[in-house]
C-alpha cells in the first residue's frame, strides 16, 4: 500500500482525484491540504470537506494552507471551476467534516517524517505555494518522499497564457523553488498538460460512469459535464474535458501504464515579455548541461486510465 499526500485546490479534476486516490486500497491517503486555485482557499477547502464526505472517507484529515502566493498577485478561474471552484450539482452533500487545526506545512511535515525514508508520495494538484515552504522550512522531509508527483506545466502550450499553465502562472516563484531544490533531485515527476489532455472525459465515458443512475454518480457526471461545458466554451475542446489531476493518481498507482523522460526543467519567474512568466522551460532533447531535475510523464494507456477510474466510482458507489 502506497503512502500518499495530496496538495490539491477543488476544482473538478481535483475532486475526480480525491475519488481516485481515496477510493483504491492500494493507496493510504495520509491526508489533504488545500491551497488557493481554482477559487479562495475558504471554497477549495470547504470543496474538499464535501467530496471527502460524499465517497464517504471523512477520516481523511483535511488541513488549510497558503490564501496566497509568496510574491505574485492570487489568481482564481471561475471561468473553467465556477465561483465556488466546484459548481454543477446540487447533489454534493453539506460537509460532515471540518479542516483540523493547526498549519498544513505542519502536519505534512509530521505525517511524511512518519513514514520510512524514500516512501511517502507527495502529489501536488495546484499551485505550488504549499509545496514550496513546506521544503524550505522541514527540508529533512525531502529524505522521507519517494516522489513528488506534480500537475502542472507544459512542454509547448499553456492554457493561462501561451507559454503557462495555471497551476505554475498561480506561484511561478514557488514552482522554481520546489523544481530547483537540489535535496528533490531525482524526485519530481512533473504531468504537463500534454500528458493531461489524452485523459479525456468522453460522452461514452460518462455514460459508463453515470450508470447505473445512482444519486452519486449523477453527482459525478453533473460535474463532469459543467467542466465539459466551461472546457468547450473557454479552449474549444469539445471532445470532453480533461482529468488533469486525476493521472497524478493514476501515475502513483501504475507507474508502469505511463512513459517519463528525465530533463532539465525550469520556470520562468520573469520576463520582457509577460506571455512566457510561469512557462515551464522543458529541454526535452538534453539542450541544457544542468542537472536533469525532473521526470517528465510523456505518454499514458488511457485505457488502464479509466478502468482504474471507474473502479473506484464503483467502490464509492457501493459503500
Ligand atoms: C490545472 O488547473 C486547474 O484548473 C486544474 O484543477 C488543474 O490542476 C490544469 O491546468
Ligand atoms: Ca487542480
């Protein structure tokens, strides 16, 4: 069984991820913490109270970080999550759970200190604020991860700007701190959008899950589909909307389904030209002499994918 923490903002993808990740007997999640994102740190808190409570793992503690990034002005996208971060459905239930007292960077730091050395994966869904102080201020944690599995960035395209992707343009800074720590060398498993966008939520994949039609999978396909709309009125992608976050589980459940390349990657953190603040510099073919400091996830077996996936709807479906 696989020791994971997750560092998510909910958010759709963020949500399907939690169901993953919590819904799996392979995976022990040891606990959540929230980060500002797709909307205020209150809603993507209280976002993750609510789908906790719906696949029924309210055990799992759920912990409040950063409201902001360290140096950037904050940014939410109630454009693709709605105002709430996860708008849709009425059928979410009331939170039958609170966030637990006490600093997020804390109880992360206690949680993965628990673990044996090299054990623990940290799986990061959203800016990386969190992240980034949680290993400047408890760098012995670094001894304790196996892998820090992050969505986030692009080896082309962004989806904020041209050159960024919005989970690296919320804390450019942070995430250059958290790819550029040495003591994370040989660590960071990084899932760009190019990667994300072969897990598509087709029409006949929610079919599949929205059947039979329980309370909680029409829950889920509402969601599905209000990202399904927001993605084909936003970015013209009409063929469903892609699960980003929810292949950092799947990555942590069949790292062998995925194929990763091991390159140099940076952030950039400022520029002349404001389109590239945030992009992720990916030297896919070696063009840099540093060290190669992240594996990048280049390919996936959708179809592995989405039976894991649907499984654990099954699984949540039946408790
Ligand atoms: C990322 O941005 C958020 O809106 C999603 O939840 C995902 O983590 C994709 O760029
Ligand atoms: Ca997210």
């Amino acid at each position: 069984v696989q020791d994971i923490w997750i560092d998510c903002d909910p958010g759709h993808d963020d949500a399907f991820a939690l169901l993953l990740a919590g819904q799996t007997p392979e995976i022990n999640v040891l606990g959540v913490s929230t980060v500002y994102g797709n909307s205020s740190l209150d809603h993507t808190c209280q976002n993750a109270c609510r789908f906790l409570t719906a696949i029924h793992r309210t055990d799992i503690p759920v912990y409040k970080g950063a409201s902001h990034p360290l140096l950037v002005p904050t940014l939410y996208a109630p454009n693709i999550h709605g105002e709430s971060g996860l708008d849709g459905t009425n059928l979410l239930p009331k939170a039958a759970m609170k966030p637990r007292e006490g600093k997020a960077i804390e109880a992360m730091a206690k949680a993965i200190l628990s673990c044996q050395p090299d054990t623990c994966t940290l799986v990061p869904t959203g800016a990386l604020t969190n992240i980034a102080l949680l290993f400047a201020v408890y760098p012995e944690v670094a001894a304790h991860v196996k892998e820090v599995v992050i969505m986030g960035g692009a080896m082309t395209t962004g989806n904020v700007t041209s050159g960024a992707e919005f989970n690296i343009y919320c804390d450019p800074h942070a995430a250059q701190m958290v790819l550029n720590n040495p003591i994370l060398v040989g660590k960071i498993v990084l899932v760009p959008l190019e990667l994300t966008h072969t897990a598509i939520a087709t029409p006949e994949v929610l079919k599949r899950m929205g059947t039979p039609r329980t309370p909680f999978r029409t829950m889920l396909v509402e969601l599905a589909t209000f990202f399904a709309d927001t993605y084909a009125r936003v970015f013209n992608v009409t063929s469903g909307p892609p699960m980003h976050d929810v292949c950092c589980i799947a990555y942590v459940l069949r790292p062998d389904s995925f194929e990763t390349k091991l390159m140099r990657v940076d952030v950039v953190t400022a520029a002349s030209e404001p389109s590239v603040i945030g992009r992720t510099v990916c030297h896919v073919w070696g063009q840099s002499d540093l060290v190669k400091n992240v594996k990048v996830a280049m390919k996936m077996d959708v179809e592995v994918f989405w039976e894991m996936v649907l499984d654990a709807v099954e699984r949540a479906d039946n408790r």
